[in-house]
C-alpha cells in the first residue's frame, strides 16, 4: 500500500445532504476532492463510505492523515 498523496493542508468545508452515501478520497490523488473520482485503483488505498445522518455542514480531512476520518482532526498542523 502506498502513502496517500497530501490534496491540501487544510480540510475540506463541504454540505451532505439526509440519506445520502459519499465517498471519502483517502489517496489524494482524486480531482474531485474530498471525493472519490477513482483515481486511488492501484494505488493499494480504497475510498471511505459513509452515509449523511443529517443535512450538515462537515470538515473533510484534506490531508489524508486524520485519525477521525472522514472529518479533520487538524493532523495537517503537524505535516
């Protein structure tokens, strides 16, 4: 497995909606951050699903190295 790719140093603000599944990008490598676009297939990382509880505003790990994914937990401070 490799070591994900740093998309930003920084999370993500982005608006879930009730009901709906999303998928977290956990390589890095996807141009459509903090989303899944595939790019991760052979890389050996696999994208985190998870499903909105609640309309909601969140903050998605834009580092890939949160120990709270998919939400920032501010490891990017220590990068």
């Amino acid at each position: 497995m490799s070591e994900p790719v740093i998309a930003q140093r920084g999370p993500f603000e982005v608006e879930v909606s009730a009901g709906q599944d999303y998928f977290w990008c956990r390589c890095g490598r996807s141009a459509n951050q903090p989303f899944c676009d595939g790019s991760h297939k052979g890389s050996g990382i696999t994208p985190l699903k998870f499903h909105a509880e609640q309309d909601d505003t969140l903050f998605l790990c834009g580092c890939k190295h949160t120990h709270t994914p998919p939400c920032c937990d501010g490891t990017h401070n220590s990068l």
